[in-house]
C-alpha cells in the first residue's frame, strides 16, 4: 500500500468529529497520528491517545491496521479513526512483597486504602478493624468495639472516617488519624452486615451518611454523626447482598432474591431490576473508582494540599470529576451472579438490559470497572478472569493462570493492570493490553480473601486465611 492515501476523520469514542476529514497517506504511524490529533483538537498540551479503526488499534502504521482488517475497510471510503485519551500517569506493575505484617488473630477479610492511598485499614474475624502506616509499613491503631467478625470496611470518599460492619449486625465509624470510634455503635439490623457504601462526596461533602445492607433483607441509612437511622428500605424478600450510593443520588441494591433495586435517596423504590437466574452476588458501577477517590486525583499534588480546602471547594472538586467521568450517558452497573452470567444495565433509566455477559462456567464472586469505565473484569470460582468491553459487554479476553476459585479482584488506577487474590494462595498481575499474565505473587501461605491497589497506584495490599497483611510494591 505504499504511497497510497485515504480519507480520513478522527472521532472521540462518543461520536463528537475532530475537525473535517483530510488526505492522510497509509504509511502514517501512530506517533504521527499521535501528533496529527493533538493538532486538530487545538490541545495547549500534548495529550496521549490510542488509536482505533473498527475496534482495531493502530499499533504500527495505519496500513498495518488495514491489512488487520482483512478488507473490511476499503481506501475508497472515509476512514473513522476513534481516539481515546490515555491515562496522564503510568502505574508500574507490583512485583515483589515489601511486608508481611502480622497482628490480626483470625483471617483478614477486607482490606482497604483510603482515597489518597495514604492510609490503610483491614477488618478481621479477631473482631478488630487495624490502621497501618503504609510508609513505614508498621501498624497504628487497633480499633476493638465489635463484638463478631468484621466482614466489611469502607472509606468515606474524603478519608477522614472509616466505616466497619460485623457479623452482629453493627456498624461503628472510626477516625484513622487515632484510631478512635466517632459517635456510638450503630445498631438496628438483626443480622449481618454484607456491604457499606458512603453517600458521594459531591452529594455529601461532609460525609455524614453512610448505608448498609444486611442478611436480614433491609438496608439502612445513617447519620454517622449522630448514629441514628434516617430511613430503613424493605423491598427485598431475600439477604441484601450488595449496596451501591450512585452518583446521580440513586441507591442500588442486589439481592439473594435474584434482583437489582433502585432506590431514590428517599426511600422511594424506582425499579427493580430482574434478569438473573440465582442469587445476585456482586455489582459495581463504572463510576465506582471516581466516587471512591472524590476530590482526590492521585496523577496530581491536589493530595497534599486538600486539607486547605473548603468542604464547598471539595464537594465542587469532587462533582467535577465525576461530570468528566460519567461524560454525559447515564451511570452503568454490571451484576454478577451464582447463575454464571453478568449483565449491564443503565439502572437509573430503564429496567431492560444492556447486556447479556456469559462464558463463566461458576459462580462469580467479583466484578469492577476500570477507572476509566472502558472495561470490566469479572472473578470467579472457575478460576478465571474474564474481560469485557464496559460500555457493550463485549467478551474480550479470559486470564487464566489462577488454580483455585478467584475471590477478588483490583484495577491499577490507569486501567492497564489488574491485580486478582485466590483461594490458590497467590495473587496476579495482568496486562490488559496482552491480556497475559504479568507477574505472579506468591507468598500467602492460605487463601487470599481481599485485595485492594491504592488509588495512588503505589503499592498493593492483600489479606487472607493467614491472618497476615501483605504489601506489595514494585
């Protein structure tokens, strides 16, 4: 094809036209396209993107991708070629265990970097939930009010409060600068707590209100400051295994009753979501990684100065990022379920599916969107992971390597790696671009039960059956 030219037109990936179509020889490669785009989208700084031609990434010149598509695009034609931003920042892959910290005396269940990746806390079956230093790799603070094992912990999207729900039922907010309860214990639910959700910074710039779904088939909303339920929800006829607090103010709930519930933040039930065949075990939503991260932005320095800020300037922060994240399509959520499937919903506008994700050949146990909600990951007791495209559910790729059941699963903060814990006593890295194993991390001696990147991408944390936190760096 050499000396050939086509007609081309870059395109973002939700249809927008950069700039009118031009001559564009064939033997063009990516760095020209590279600096073609940044041109015609009149950047004031140089931006990184990728390349694509019917799904196709131009990885050589544009040529090569033709010749990839085997005819399906013809010089004749106007040649779309979609652009998509880059992460600004690079996360190198974790390879080697930098401390093994002992202290808790059953198995760590969940383990949980705050927003800044500053801070680290884990929650345990010793009835404890754990502070740690992550420079020094020490231990802070043992935080002892619970009274059963701690089956989940989550972060309140500023950092300055850590929440932990028990097998009792209870709910207790801590403050990871001394390791001090705030307010009393939270109680109400008569039976396990299964997950906790904060409601959105940009919602709540004072993080005051927390919800928690429970075995006994309720969700509560709290107060945390004054420890109070606001409002108890009761639609489900089955153990509330997961809760969700979206970024447009709707709550989403799934359940061992096979459904998906929307929820205003009211109370108000919008719809239920039916589809699965068995119990719903897991879901998230593509704007999880900016909901969780807030106002904090781990490629910039915002993190050291964001004690200066207003609670105002932080919610304004805050609503920023997810705006530039979400774009303007409603939020998506992706459930996983015992019945081996996944589906891909727009929950806060209909109650008919996307997608419908098969391959599985087991229960699956984990799903997440990359941060940049391009893709899925999804774990399973097969022993796989699998990837999907995450805005049509497209199957991409399965990781094998794994030879016990996948537990969990973590997304590097620029979407190209994902880390993944298994009952097989290992964790794994994996490109998403290869779609191959990257590194594998031995060192648990039982089976590894969470794990979690730092938003910041710097290091790993891992806990399993035996009782050890691990960090991992690279």
């Amino acid at each position: 094809m050499e000396g050939k030219r086509v007609l081309a037109q870059f395109k973002s990936e939700e249809g927008a036209l950069a700039g009118p179509p031009f001559d564009l020889p064939v033997d063009t490669n990516r760095d020209s396209l590279h600096i073609l785009c940044n041109s015609l989208l009149e950047n004031e700084e140089d931006m990184p993107y990728e390349f694509y031609v019917h799904d196709v990434e131009v990885e050589g010149t544009v040529s090569d991708t033709l010749d990839k598509l085997g005819g399906k695009v013809t010089s004749e034609r106007l040649l779309e070629i979609v652009y998509r931003p880059q992460a600004l920042f690079r996360v190198r892959a974790v390879s080697r265990c930098t401390s093994s910290m002992p202290g808790h005396t059953e198995a760590v269940i969940s383990v949980q970097f705050s927003p800044n990746g500053r801070h680290l806390a884990s929650g345990s079956g010793d009835t404890t939930v754990r502070f740690w230093d992550v420079t020094t790799e020490t231990p802070l603070y043992t935080c002892s009010a619970h009274k059963h094992w701690i089956l989940f912990i989550s972060w309140s999207p500023d950092g300055m409060k850590l929440a932990s729900g028990c097998k009792k039922g209870q709910v207790c907010v801590w403050d990871p600068d001394n390791g001090k309860q705030i307010g009393r214990t939270m109680t109400g639910h008569r039976q396990w707590i299964t997950c906790l959700s904060w409601q959105p910074l940009h919602s709540d710039p004072s993080c005051r209100h927390l919800a928690s779904a429970s075995k006994d088939s309720t969700i509560r909303l709290w107060d945390v400051v004054l420890g109070n339920t606001l409002l108890i929800l009761s639609g489900h006829s089955q153990c509330v295994t997961g809760i969700k607090w979206g970024g447009e103010g709707l709550l989403y709930s799934s359940s061992q009753d096979r459904t998906i519930k929307v929820w205003r933040a009211d109370g108000v039930l919008c719809r239920s979501l039916e589809g699965h065949g068995h119990w719903v075990n897991t879901m998230c939503l593509n704007t999880d990684y900016v909901l969780r991260t807030g106002a904090f932005e781990p490629s910039q320095s915002l993190t050291a100065t964001i004690s200066s800020y207003t609670k105002e300037e932080i919610g304004r922060l805050a609503q920023e990022r997810y705006l530039k994240v979400k774009g303007d399509q409603p939020e998506r959520l992706v459930s996983g379920s015992d019945d081996f499937t996944l589906f891909l919903w727009q929950p806060s506008v209909s109650k008919k599916h996307l997608a419908r994700m098969t391959g599985h050949q087991q229960l699956i146990n984990d799903v997440k969107f990359s941060p940049d909600s391009r893709f899925i990951a999804s774990a399973s007791f097969d022993k796989s992971v699998k990837l999907w495209d995450g805005k049509t559910g497209k199957f991409l790729a399965s990781l094998r390597g794994h030879v016990g059941p996948v537990y969990q699963i973590s997304w590097s903060a620029d979407s190209r790696l994902i880390c993944s814990g298994s009952s097989d006593s290992t964790l794994k890295v994996w490109n998403v671009k290869t779609k191959k194993l990257l590194m594998d991390l031995p060192g648990h001696s039982d089976e590894v039960f969470s794990v979690d990147w730092s938003p910041d991408g710097e290091r790993v944390a891992s806990g399993g059956r035996d009782r050890v936190l691990k960090i991992w760096r690279r």
